[in-house]
C-alpha cells in the first residue's frame, strides 16, 4: 500500500496546524528534542531571535551539504529593549503582546499566566501600564493572546502582528486628540479666510 503524501501547507497557520498535530502524541522533552532537531536542520538556533545581519543572509544553495554551510558566528539574544525599539508598539495591548513573543522567541517560553507578562515593563524600560488587567483583556480581545491560566500564549495572529511592527494596528494616545485638534484648525483657518474674501 502506498505512503499517502501530507500536501504542503499553504499558510502560516495550515503549517502551525500540521506541526501540533504531529507532535500531540510526544511528551515535552521529545517534543523539545524533535524542534531542536528540525531547528538545527533548517539552520535556525531555538530559543534566540535572528538578528537583522542574520535575516539578511542568503539562502544556502541546494548543492551544498549542511557541513559546508558557513555558519554565522554566535548571536546574541535580543534585549526586551531593542525589540521594543525595532518593532515600536505604540500601545500597552501591542507592548503585552510583544513581551508574548519575547519570552517565547527568546526565551523558550511559549505559555504564560496573566501576571508573568506584567515585569517586561520594566524589563524594556517602560512606563507600566495604568491599568494593566484592561491592556491586558485588549490584547485577548483583538485576538493577540489567547488566554487560558498559566497556559496562555501568543497566537499566529499576535504573533504576526508583531513581526510586522503593529502595522495599521493603533496609534499612540493623544494621536488621534492630535488629529482632531489639527482637523479644527484647518476648518477654523479656512472659515477665517472665507470670512476676510467676503470683505
């Protein structure tokens, strides 16, 4: 009987599907040893972000084994600092979920409980939140955490929501105040200047 052949997946989430169903039936250090693996096998290291040098590296060619693959030299974590300053959220909910994808990215911390994301605050250097449950919930609500205890975690959405740098996802407070004040000026500037055509 022939070996039925998996379909390859087509998005980020068919991939993220494909891959908890295989490793379900492990245990967690099987499942580490089998990640670490596929990992190790696509060139990666687990548990440390790539760097902008190393993101910017050409794809190996497919003649050349993995032994003759020039490996860059040891990377360095990211600090909860520089990845605030290369993502740049610009809202408590967008800076929960990046500290999400922080422990988990770097530090090999996928599931977390509500209160374990609260100290990357001052881990990052910023200000802590007025009220930390309610920026919390709006990260839940906009689909970036699912929470679940002290399982919690980032999901595909949160997840590509911060490595595309919160594109189009909220402003800072006072932007929009900003906006609105700017919006008055200009229709007050042109009714002046209306007023003074008239005379």
């Amino acid at each position: 009987m022939a070996k039925q052949v998996n379909q390859p997946p087509k998005t980020p989430v068919d991939a993220v599907q494909q891959v908890y169903t295989a490793l379900e039936p492990f245990d967690d250090q099987a499942r580490k040893r089998i990640i670490d693996s596929v990992a190790s096998l696509l060139g990666m290291r687990t548990g440390v972000l790539a760097t902008e040098a190393q993101r910017r590296l050409p794809a190996p060619s497919g003649s050349a084994s993995a032994g003759q693959v020039e490996q860059p030299g040891p990377s360095r974590p990211l600090s909860p600092r520089e990845l605030i300053q290369e993502k740049q959220p610009t809202t408590n909910a967008q800076r929960i979920a990046l500290f999400a994808y922080y422990r988990e990215k770097v530090e090999g911390l996928a599931r977390f409980s509500r209160g374990d994301l609260e100290s990357y605050f001052a881990k990052a250097k910023e200000a802590p939140p007025g009220n930390y449950g309610r920026d919390f919930q709006a990260a839940v609500s906009l689909g970036w955490i699912y929470e679940d205890g002290a399982d919690s975690y980032l999901t595909t959405k949160g997840l590509e929501a911060v490595e595309a740098g919160f594109v189009g996802k909220g402003q800072p407070r006072g932007a929009s105040v900003a906006k609105r004040v700017g919006r008055k000026a200009d229709k007050t500037k042109a009714s002046n200047h209306r007023k003074q055509k008239r005379t």
